[in-house]
C-alpha cells in the first residue's frame, strides 16, 4: 500500500548557459580503437592501442598533474564488470529475448556518412576522463565518441533490464540503442562507465533503429550539463557527433514522421543501473543472479552498507528511498519534470538519467507535462514526488523475494517514511529559495500561501523567487515593485498578496543579524535553487 502525497509545489529555470561547454560547427573527424576478442569483429574496427601505465608506474604527482595529449595509452577496462556478472553466451546481434544474464555483447555500428563534432563538455573530458581539449580535434577521438572504433580494454555491453511503464510491466526492454564501452578510473580514484547512446541495433531494440536524432541529443547535452552546474546528481555528456544518416521519427506521436540526421552522444555516470536492472531478475526468478547483482551495486556504490550484513538489502533499500526522496526534491526546486519517470529510466544511485521528453516549467502549474505522449498527465511535475512512492515500491516487490518476512517488515517501514524524508528536503531547499533562517512554525505556510498565489498568477517560477532576492524589504513593505521586476508585478495583482508579504517581512525579521546584501547573496550563490536562472561560467559557441 503506497502513500499519495498532495503536492502543490515546483518551479522554474530560465536562460541556461553551460559550464566550460564548447560548441563546434566544423568538421573534427575522431576515434580510438581496439577489441581483442576475435569473435566480435564485425561492425566496429578493431585496432590495438598500448595499454595505459597505471598511477604507481608512472608516480601518482605525475598522473596527477598530467592530462592525455591524445588516445595513445588511454585506456577502458570492463573486468569489473565481467568478472562478476555474466553475460548472454549468444555472440549474434538480433533482437531475442535474453535470460541469465546481466549484460550481452553488442559491437556499435558506425554511422555510414560523414561523422561532425557538434559539441564537448570541456569539464567532462578534463575533470572526469583526464583528456586534454586538444584531444576532441583528433580524429582518433571522433572515431571514439561515433562508435566507428573502441577503444583498448573496451568490450561493449548492452544491459538487460525490465520495467514499468507508466504503471503497467513492460516485460524486456534493456539497452536498445546504447552501448556500455567500460569503466575509466581518473586520476582522482573515480570509476565512471562509459556508455555511447545512438550508437546501433542491440538485442534489446525491440522494433527500434538504434539511432538517437541530433535534436533529442543536443537536449540531452545541454539539459545534463545544466543540472550538474545545478548541483543535481546526474549522468553527464562528454560529446556530440553528428552524421547525415536519414533517421525517421515521429516528433510528436501524431502520425507525422519526418526525417531528421543521425547523432551519437557519449554519456558519462558512475552506473547506468536502474531499479528495472532488479526487476527483470525477479520477474524472472533469477534470484541467485538478482543476489549477486546486488552484492556487486552494493560493493561499487555503496560503501555505507556493508556487503557481509544479514540485512544488507535492507540497508540498501533505505540509501535508495532517502537519495530517491533527496532527488526528487531537487527537481522540483528547479521546476525540472522528467517526463517519463519509469522504472527503466530511475537509477539505483539516485541521479538523473535517460533525458527524454523532460521540460523546465515556467508559469507555476502543477499540471505541467513536458512529455506529449503523456495524454493523463501521471508524469506532471506536481506529481514527481508520488511516482517516486510508486518506482520504490515496484524496487521492494523485486527486492522481497530475497527478504525473511522480519526483513520484508522493515523494507516497508522505511519505504513509509518516504514522505517525511521528501518534505523535509523540499522544505529546506525553498527556505533557501525565500532566504530564510532557522526554523519557525509557519514556514511551510509561506511557502504553500506563495506558490498558491504563483499558481492563480500564472506566475514564472525561477524569477519570481530571482527578483525577490533582488527586491529590498522597504519596498516590498511599502508594495512598491519596480517595473523590472515583471515575475512579482504579476503577483501583486493578486489581492492577497500584501497578507503573504507581511507573513514573509514578519519571517524575515527572524533572520539574526540580516540585512537586504545578505539575504541576496544567501539566495544567489550557487548553492541556492533560487539562483537557477543564472548563467553559468564559460559556455562558448562558434
């Protein structure tokens, strides 16, 4: 029996820019290389490349201050992987329904004209894949990011995996149009699995192409970016390539199928594993398997819960709910609705991941649905923070099976304080947002009397929250709003409006020791949702 929880809140970015984000309009042809098993030859060039010396032989000071010149002796690995979860024993790429397994081979298949860098995120090559910029204008590095070749260590997986979808089982879905190429460990010590998306067909592509469309692709680029310079956990992307491959799609699910170019994204995450990963397995029955893959998530990613504890699933399962609630919660302080929140797209690390149809909301409504083919509106932003009930739940089902029934009862209890954990975070974050101090009763009152009026307004979100960091207390006391500040002009329409702006002066007055310049730097610096509509530092076009 899950919770509902009514949910009137969300908000708004607006003028994104991205961090140390390059966009390129010229031809950059690239590449890496190199698969030794014999039996995979086939749609990818295999080529050699000498393996990359480890830290200890080259000294950690010199790994460390040193970034990859090119793709000579930069390597992947994906013996952590294989080494513990096995794989489909069919070599062949058709579509087939896989059992037993965590992952099948699938070589990508490279795009058959002319491959162009559209885009590389300066910060993920430097900061997470210790590459150079320099690198992005080799070919060696487009023939990487395109599929056209892999790189030395890389064998390339596609995941199996299940889910719900928009509440009903969808059975097999899995990797359909990407590719996991390997784990990187940076010169920090982190791992971080490569995944390329619009690389080829799978045997998990069901009736799909394989391919991903330039204009998805770019979305996904800018979105991922942008919610990381946001402090919101999330995959990132390393690349953008595009090609003049004819690539149909039907944009808005109405029947009108247009032809659009063929593009690949390189994807970064720590784990591309999802709650459908488990569901599939209990589905199935594989609970030898669905064990061991949670021993495996646990050991990797999870390193407050200890892998030799009776009640490690346990455990695990309430990291999940509290990150799970955790993020949600900072979605909606962004007004960011995902669109498509289904099992197979919700990650077991709680970061966001599988950019599809998702939208940032501007007028505040509750109701908004980025996502067209959502016709009843059960991924509407005001209703994120039930779906996430809805997803945790479906992971305790697939967890159950390995659960004694003591076990069972307190996976249950912790999932029936997902409310409590999700509120008190969304709590926190809109303080930040009005820039408030401490604790008092009636905070979540300000803030439901606000969003309220935001909401019979049609009031933009992100900038009614900007333009209250900006305006002073004298003249919100005297209902003097300048003209520039059009997001709170609107509001004050509302005929209630100066009773919510003597509760919020009155709030205010708590704050010890405030003042107009602190309480503006308090709500604009970048740890703050209200700064959402800032721009960020170095994004350059061409």
């Amino acid at each position: 029996m899950t919770q509902r929880i009514r949910f009137p809140f969300c908000c708004l970015i607006r003028g994104l820019a991205f961090p140390r984000l390059l966009l390129f309009g010229v031809t950059c042809p690239s590449v890496v290389c190199c698969l030794l098993l014999p039996d995979l030859e086939g749609s990818a060039h295999l080529l050699l490349l000498s393996r990359n010396k480890s830290k200890h032989e080259l000294g950690y000071c010199e790994a460390e201050a040193k970034l990859a010149l090119s793709l000579d002796f930069w390597t992947l690995s994906s013996e952590n992987l294989l080494a513990v979860l096995p794989v489909d024993p069919v070599k062949e790429n058709y579509v087939r329904k896989v059992k037993n397994c965590i992952f099948s081979i699938a070589v990508p298949t490279p795009l058959k004209s002319r491959v162009r860098l559209v885009a590389v995120s300066k910060e993920v090559l430097e900061d997470i894949l210790d590459l150079d910029l320099s690198v992005s204008e080799t070919d060696d590095f487009i023939q990487l990011v395109s599929g056209e070749k892999i790189v030395s260590g890389s064998i390339p997986l596609a995941h199996r995996y299940g889910g719900h979808q928009f509440g009903i089982w969808a059975g097999q879905l899995g990797d359909g149009r990407a590719h996991l190429l390997g784990t990187y460990m940076n010169r920090q010590g982190e791992k971080w699995e490569l995944q390329l998306k619009g690389s080829g067909k799978t045997p998990y592509s069901r009736n799909g192409d394989g391919r991903a469309v330039l204009r998805s692709s770019v979305r996904e680029f800018l979105c991922s970016e942008a919610m990381h310079s946001l402090r919101i956990p999330t995959s990132r992307v390393a690349s953008l390539v595009v090609s003049d491959d004819e690539v149909w799609r039907d944009q808005f699910y109405n029947g009108n199928i247009v032809k659009e170019r063929g593009a690949v994204v390189l994807r970064v995450a720590k784990s591309w594993f999802r709650i459908g990963s488990l569901e599939i397995l209990a589905h199935y029955g594989e609970l030898d398997l669905l064990r061991t893959l949670l021993d495996f998530i646990i050991r990797e990613h999870f390193p407050s819960v200890e892998v030799a504890e009776p009640n490690r699933y346990v455990d695990f399962f309430s990291v999940v709910v509290s990150e799970t609630a955790q993020l949600i919660a900072l979605w909606m302080s962004v007004g960011f609705a995902h669109g498509v929140c289904n099992t197979d797209n919700f990650s077991l690390l709680s970061i966001t991941i599988d950019y599809g149809p998702f939208g940032f909301m501007e007028a505040y409504n509750p109701d908004f649905v980025p996502n067209t083919s959502d016709d009843e509106g059960r991924y509407k932003i005001g209703n994120q923070a039930n779906i996430g009930i809805f997803n945790l739940n479906k992971l305790l089902q697939a967890l159950n099976p390995i659960l004694d029934p003591r076990q069972r009862q307190l996976a249950a209890q912790i999932l029936e304080g997902y409310p409590v954990l999700y509120y008190t975070r969304f709590r926190e974050l809109f303080k930040a947002k009005l820039g408030l101090l401490g604790e008092t009763k009636g905070d979540d009152d300000l803030i439901a009397f606000l969003l309220h009026l935001m909401e019979k307004t049609a009031a933009d979100f992100t900038m009614t929250f900007r333009q209250l960091s900006e305006i002073t207390q004298s003249q919100l006391q005297e209902l003097n709003i300048p003209q520039q500040f059009w997001a709170l002009n609107m509001i004050s329409k509302h005929k209630l409006f100066p009773a919510w702006v003597s509760q919020y002066l009155l709030r205010l007055k708590s704050n010890m020791n405030d003042s107009d310049s602190e309480r503006r730097k308090r709500m604009t610096s970048p740890s703050s949702p209200a700064c959402s509509s800032a721009s960020f530092p170095e994004a350059f076009c061409s």
